[in-house]
C-alpha cells in the first residue's frame, strides 16, 4: 500500500492501521534523511503550507516548520494573537482569505475541539490537525507510537503501556489510545480520580488510581504534564489539593522505578514540569526516549506532509 | 502474459562478469565506491560488489544503497505518493569516484534524481553509471551510462523485468508487451 486511506489528517480515529503502518515506514525513511550531512530534500518544493497557530504552541510549531523546511515546501506563518482574527474575523473567512493566496496545505491548531472537522468541510485544502483543544493531536500520537516502536520492537500487539497524569485535559492522551489500539496495544490510564473523565472505561482502556501497581503492570509508561493553566482559577475548585501531593501520588521517581525489577521505556510529550509529574533524574536518564520523540516529531510530520501532499 | 526472454541465465552471468571487468580497466577501487539505486539496482550492485571482491583477491569494495524517491521530479504530480525505500549510504563520498548502478536504463530520470541525491553525502570527484540494460532511444534527459550490459530496442509501452535468484526465480531479464501484473 503506497496511499493513506484519508485526505486530512483530523484525528487518529479516522486512520487505519495500515494508515499508520505507512507513516511509520515513511518515518523511518525521513529520518534517516535528517541524519545526513545535507539534511534537505526538494520533495514538496512546488508546495504551499500555511501554519495557523490560534494557540499558544513552540515544539509543535517548531517541529512543524522545521519538517517543512527539510522537504523545501514553502511556508507562511500565522498566530491569533497577531491576526484579524482579534477583529471579529470567522474561522472560515480567515482560512479562506489564505487559501485566496494560493496555499496548498494548513496545518492548525484551535482552541476548540472539531474545529480541523469544521474546516475541512467548508474549504478546499489539505488540513493537518496540529491539536484541537482537548480532543485529539494525531501527530503526537504518531510520533509516540514510532518512538515507542523503536524502543520495544515494530510489534505493539499486546504490549502494555500506561497514560499517566491529566487525562482530563488531555488532547495527546485521546490521540495515543486510539493509535496504540489501532496497533494492538492494551492501554490503561492512571491519575487522581479528578483528572480522568467518567465514562473512560468505554474506550476499552484500564482505569487505575495506583501508580506503583501501574508501573508493576506496563512496558512502558508515557507521563503526561499536569496543565497548570487548566486547573482552574483562583475561585475554582482545583482538581488536586496541592502539586507536593500530586507528586507524592503520580510523580515518577527513581524511588518508585527502584522497586520494580524491569526496565521501562519512558515517554514525555513536553513541556516537562521538572519534579512534578517526572522527576530530573529519570527526564534525563537513558531509559527516557524525550529527546528521541523530538527527533521523530520531525521526522514523522515530514511523512505525514510527504503522504498527503497530492496537486 | 506475453513475454520474451531478453538474456538468460547463462548471458546473465557472462554479462555481469564482463561489467565487473570492464569497471576493473578503469579503476583499480582503491578510491572507488559502487552505489546501487533503489529499490533494483542495489541487487546489481552487490552482485558486482562479490565479483570485483573477488577479482582483487578479497579486497573490501563499499557498496552504498540510495534511494532516490524525495528527489524524484514527478512527486507531485502522480495519484498516489510513492512509498520511499531505505536509505544505506555508512560513508561519505566527497573526492571518492562513484559509480552509480541501475538495473534498466530508460527516460534518465531516476539518475538524474540519483544524482540529486547523492549530492546530499558529498561532493564526489567523478560520478560514473553502470546500468545491466539500456532500453536506448528512450531518453528524456541528456543522462548517458559508461557501462552497459546489454543494449535493446524497445517502445514506451514495453515493459522489462529483470528476476533474481534471491527472489526464488532464476537470473533472467524479461520483455513484456504491457506491464505485467
């Protein structure tokens, strides 16, 4: 199979497993290309990417430019704080004044969940889905999954990996258990009872309360951020009394990773909040695959581009 | 399917051994490297990489594996994207001579690519090209072999295979009216 099954990359509940089987092939391919001395390759050289950025974003924006930098696409940048879209602009005017400039791709991230879908609909261009507010962030759980495929062999089936921290807030952890079920995987999330959703158990992943009987139980573990800006304001009820008993409850810790009598891959999808959910020791340690997620996060938006790039 | 047997397994050996002889009067590999084309042409590559090894009495030959796909100057425009194959170029070819190895030479447009791609390890001091059949008359760009196994005539349509034993058939090189399926 050489074609994705989908013309936009919304959200990883639309792929196929062969869908992910050829970005992941792709991947490997793209990088390899950016472990060469010339690092560039004029694949989307005849192609037009704009990047609307209506959330606050680095890595994934950085990434994102950076993987269309390597395949010669051209690209314009976009971010809400600086646009129109502060003067009363729709969402649908504002693309659609973009695409009048002759854009071939875009790759967004909003605030609102099905904004990507909305927009797919309404104009005609490529969309990439670069995170919807807390619905999905299908090149996160791309990246993930090829990054977790590289420290426990090409075969996820029956391998167990566990979602750990907000699942409440979380646009990476919906994406990752959708693509690592796709992939034959057994998932189960771990956080305070106040960060998982109710209805959880529906998606067929394990719900746990208990971090060290997770830790007993995974192959490798993915710890999510706590996301202090969605905690609520300062009348609000918080979702944990305080960050100390958060680490003291779901913080990974050498302590907690001593008592187990295995190895575990260990993901983080950044920004780390250093001694909260992970501590230093273990962000930096060699089972910690942080920095390879970055490497691939280029890599794997090169493919997904390279896949869907058609004129 | 109708199709003609261009060279046979006997041929095939002949013609191999006499590439492999031919790259030996102009190079003795001491600063030579051979570069097989993905995704066929790194089986004529490692084929001549035995032989010359052989002939110099065991002497190490590098053989790199290039993929040209990211290169191609038809991406875009095709219905499907073509899926890239691996990469395994383990040394760099800046001063080196190389010689480039494609299975079926026909428009010129996957070595000109090649070439684009091999850019990206180097500046080599000469480049040079070895194909196992040149389906000549053909060309779209002004891209020439230096070494050819056998030359044939044949129209756009045409379609030529070449099998390998590895693949669990025989060494043949086959010429099909149509593509096959």
């Amino acid at each position: 199979m050489s074609e994705l099954s989908i013309k936009h990359l919304l959200g990883i509940r639309d792929m196929t497993r062969d869908d992910l089987e050829l970005i992941f092939k792709t991947t490997s391919e793209f990088k390899e290309v950016l472990n060469r001395p010339i690092k560039k390759v004029p694949s989307l050289r005849d192609l037009t990417v704009a990047n609307l950025f209506f959330e606050n974003s680095t890595r994934t924006r950085l990434s994102f430019e950076l993987a269309q930098k390597r395949l010669s696409a051209d690209i314009v940048n976009f971010s809400a704080s600086s646009s129109s879209v502060k003067k009363g602009e729709t969402l649908v005017d504002t693309v659609n004044n973009i695409l009048a400039m002759k854009v071939d791709m875009v790759v967004m991230r909003h605030p609102h969940p099905g904004a990507p879908h909305f927009l797919s609909k309404k104009v005609k261009t490529t969309i990439i889905n670069a995170g919807d507010g807390t619905h999905e962030h299908p090149t996160q759980a791309i990246l993930d999954t090829f990054s977790l495929r590289e420290k426990l062999g090409d075969d996820l089936e029956g391998k167990r990996i566990a979602i750990v921290g907000d699942i409440r807030h979380s646009r990476v952890a919906i994406s990752n258990i959708l693509a690592l079920q796709l992939l034959g995987a057994t998932v189960r999330v771990c956080g305070p009872a106040t960060l998982i959703p109710k209805h959880m158990s529906d998606l067929g992943v394990e719900v746990s309360h208990d971090l060290d009987e997770t830790l007993i139980w995974a192959d490798a573990v993915n710890m999510l951020r706590i996301q202090l800006e969605r905690q609520g304001g300062p009348n609000s009820i918080a979702f944990f009394p305080s960050i100390r008993e958060y680490t003291i409850g779901f913080g990974l810790t050498q302590q907690r990773l001593d008592k187990l009598d295995k190895q575990l891959a260990i993901l983080h999808p950044g920004p780390i909040n250093r001694g909260v959910e992970i501590s230093s020791e273990i962000a930096d340690g060699e089972h910690s695959v942080i920095l390879d997620q970055v490497e691939n996060g280029v890599a794997s938006r090169m493919a997904v581009m390279y896949l869907l790039a058609r004129q | 399917m109708d199709s003609k047997v261009l060279i046979n397994e006997e041929q095939f050996e002949l013609i191999l051994d006499r590439l492999a002889h031919q790259l030996l009067e102009h190079h003795d590999f001491s600063n030579t490297d051979l570069i097989g084309l993905q995704p066929r042409g790194i089986r004529v590559a490692r084929r001549l990489q035995v032989k010359l090894s052989e002939l110099l009495e065991g002497k190490e030959i590098r053989c790199g594996e290039l993929d040209a796909t990211f290169h191609r100057d038809d991406l875009m425009m095709r219905d499907k994207p073509i899926t890239p194959q691996a990469n395994k170029m383990d040394f760099l070819v800046n001063n080196r001579n190389v010689i480039l190895v494609d299975d079926v030479f026909f428009t010129g447009r996957t070595i000109r690519a090649g070439l684009d791609a091999l850019l990206a390890y180097g500046r080599p001091k000469k480049v040079e090209l070895a194909v196992l059949i040149d389906r000549r008359f053909s060309r779209e760009l002004p891209i020439e072999p230096t070494y050819i196994g056998k030359q044939i005539d044949s129209i756009g349509e045409q379609h030529v295979i070449v099998e390998w034993k590895e693949d669990g058939g025989s060494d043949r090189v086959l010429l099909f009216n149509s593509k096959p399926e």
